[in-house]
C-alpha cells in the first residue's frame, strides 16, 4: 500500500494556512501581530504622516499626509494695541467699557475668529462695566481669550470659569503634560473658550528650525487647551469634545479635521518667530478689512503670543491629504501563494524558511499590499510536526 505521508506532509499545512486565512480577521492578537509585521514606507515617517488604523481588523490601512503647506493662502493677521488704538478706545486707554466699545465696534455679523492674547481682567471696574463687557463677549461668537497661568503646588480646584473649557481627553500612557493650578490674572468676565497663553517658568525646547509648543495642560486631572489649540479648535467651529488623541501622540480635530503631531509632553513642533503686528486702528476705523482670523494683542500680552499668528497658520494649514491605501491580496490569490510555498517547503532545505519570510515582508514593501505572515508562520510548524516520507533504501 503506497504512504500517506507525503500528501499529508502537503496537505497538512496547505489546509492549516488556507483555514487561518478565513478566520484571521475574527482572532485580535494575530490582526495585532500583522499590523505590526506590516511594512510600508509610512510607517518610517511619523512626522507629518498619520496611519489611519480604524479598519485593520479589515487589513486595510490608509495613510494621510499632513505635511505643512507653505504656500497655504490663510488669511490671518495679528494686531496690537498701540497707542493709537488705545486713543481711539478712549481715555482710561483699555477700560472695561472701552473693550466693550471695541468689541461692539470690530464684531461683522459672520463669525470670523477673534483672539485676546490677555485675561480681560481689571480689579476696579464697576459691575455696569463687567456686565456691558459680558455682553459684548457673549455676542461675538468665536472669541477665544489666552490666560497666563503657572504651578506653584496650590492645591486649588479648577476654577469655575475654566470648566466649559476643559477638553473630555484620555491621554495615552506615558503622556506627562505640562502642569498649572494657578491663573495669574482672573479674567472679569465669562467666557466659553479660554486657552492658557503662556506658562510662567516652562522653558519651551527647540527642534531644528522650531519650536516645541504645549498644545495640552493639566490642572490636576483636568485636561485644558493653550490658546494656539483653543483658537484652532474655535477656528474649526469645533467643541473640545471633538478632539482625538491617537497612540502615538496624533491630535486630530474631528475626523476631517487637521493633525498634529504631539510629543509625550503634549507640544507641537510649530514656528515662534512672527512678523510685525499692525495696529489695531485699522480694525477700529474700518472693521469690514478685519481678516478671517485676528488675533488682538495688548501691550500685556505676553512674548510668547508673538509668533501666534505664525503658530495659527501653520497648524491650519496641516490638513490631512489621502496619500495611500494599503489592502491584504484577494483570497485566491492568497491561497496560491500559500501553495507555492508548500511546494518550496518540500524540498526540505534549511534556507527555505527564512527565505520566504523575507519574500513575504519584502514583498509588502514592494508591491503595496498586505502580505499575512500568520499563515504562513502555521503552514512552516504544521510541516515541522508532519514526518518525512521514508526514502526507497529505507523501506527495504
């Protein structure tokens, strides 16, 4: 009766390769093991290239590029205080009621982004003066106002002003954003979008030709947003709801919206030079030229607000492009190249296996597609526990 053995030595692990290839999708720790033996050029670039995961359980991977683009046409622009503007507003020079007049006088009826690098704050204006200014505050729709803030281990509770802008975020592990418990200048008025300006003894770090800018705080275990973040997000018409925290440290704004790239600190690599600041009169005496985007500094503000307008621009312009979809090989395919290394396996060679390790991972790379290694890692140890067939000498 002639052997078995060589069938089964065949068809053994065809049948236990071809059987894993149906029933991958449904076993999570082999879809993990193949998203992290996948190779592909993106993955190398983790900078300004994002890899959307949501359908790997699908093998099916797309990379999105959000590389700054330098010729993004934004029309933003950052305007100061001066002392010609500050005359305009009036003699007290920044009053409670003269940034209501401002407000009153600057707001067009669409609802363009205005951003206030300083806490609307003052210790002795009169309750007519703060509810004139609350009011103005309340009708511009996309106002978002920076607050300068430290640590000094007070132990105080998030105040109450802070709480709508608090951001509903869990961190990934190993995340140690930048700490604050204390505001230095309570802002007099109420506000829906508050973003923390400046950090009083955080010394920002550089990298290369920028600047690592804190995008997230923390007061105690409230999540906030500094002010370039708080006036994208109010730039977008997004709520800090909308946010999402990828691993890896991928702040997307919505689904579609920009990506930035954070370290485990929470900053973003974004520019701190910015260009001279025209006076705020213009918006004073023609407010219909007001950009999309104004950013309003007062003699207050602090330095770091400088380059916020740059900051602003550069992170508008990170918008997510479709670079590439990669997607496993059809079914039949599959099955055939299963098939063919069956038959390489039989020649029982010892380079045989690592050799087609290599074709599948180097194949991936080459071709653009999802080549499952899980297959064929069962097909080599099912053929390890299949015995040779005995040789003619043998069976005599």
């Amino acid at each position: 009766m002639p052997s078995l053995r060589p069938s089964l030595s065949f068809l053994l692990p065809l049948i236990a390769g071809g059987g894993l290839l149906t029933k991958l999708p449904e076993i999570i720790p082999l879809v993990h093991f193949e998203l992290a033996s996948f190779l592909f050029p993106e993955r190398f670039q983790k900078d300004h290239c994002f890899v959307d995961q949501s359908e790997s359980n699908k093998f099916k991977l797309t990379s999105l590029d959000f590389t700054p683009d330098p010729e993004a046409n934004l029309n933003i622009k950052s305007y100061k205080l001066d002392k010609e503007s500050l005359n305009i507003m009036g003699a007290d020079g920044g009053s409670a009621i003269e940034w209501a007049q401002f407000l009153a006088q600057t707001r067009l009826d669409d609802d363009r982004l205005t951003v206030i690098t300083s806490s609307l704050s003052w210790d002795d204006a009169t309750e007519l003066a703060i509810l004139a200014l609350q009011g103005q505050v309340d009708n511009t729709p996309s106002l978002v106002i920076g607050l300068q803030a430290e640590f000094i281990n007070s132990e105080a509770p998030l105040p109450e002003y802070l709480k709508l802008s608090v951001i509903p975020l869990e961190t990934p592990d190993g995340f140690d954003l930048p700490k604050i418990d204390h505001i230095r200048r309570p802002p007099s008025i109420n506000s829906n979008s508050f973003g923390i300006s400046e950090i009083r003894g955080l010394k920002l770090e550089s990298a290369e030709d920028q600047t690592l800018i804190p995008m997230l705080v923390r007061w105690d275990s409230h999540i906030l947003p500094t002010l370039p973040l708080a006036s994208i997000l109010k730039s977008h018409r997004l709520t800090s709801a909308d946010l999402i925290l990828e691993e890896g440290g991928y702040l997307r704004l919505g689904a579609q919206g920009i990506i930035l790239k954070l370290d485990q600190k929470g900053q973003a690599a974004l520019p701190t030079t910015g260009r001279e600041q025209q006076s705020a009169s213009i918006l004073q005496i023609y407010p219909e030229q007001a950009e999309t985007y104004k950013i309003i500094s007062p003699s207050s503000a602090p330095k770091s607000t400088h380059s916020l307008e740059a900051q602003i621009k550069q992170a508008l312009s990170q918008k997510p492009v479709q670079k590439r979809t990669y997607k496993r090989w059809p079914l039949p395919f599959e099955v055939g190249l299963l098939l063919a290394f069956v038959l390489l396996l039989q020649l029982r060679k010892t380079w045989i296996e690592p050799f087609m390790l290599i074709c599948m991972i180097g194949g991936s790379v080459l071709a653009g597609k999802w080549m499952l290694l899980s297959p064929l890692v069962l097909m080599i140890i099912t053929f390890h526990f299949c015995p040779r067939s005995a040789s003619p000498h043998q069976k005599r």
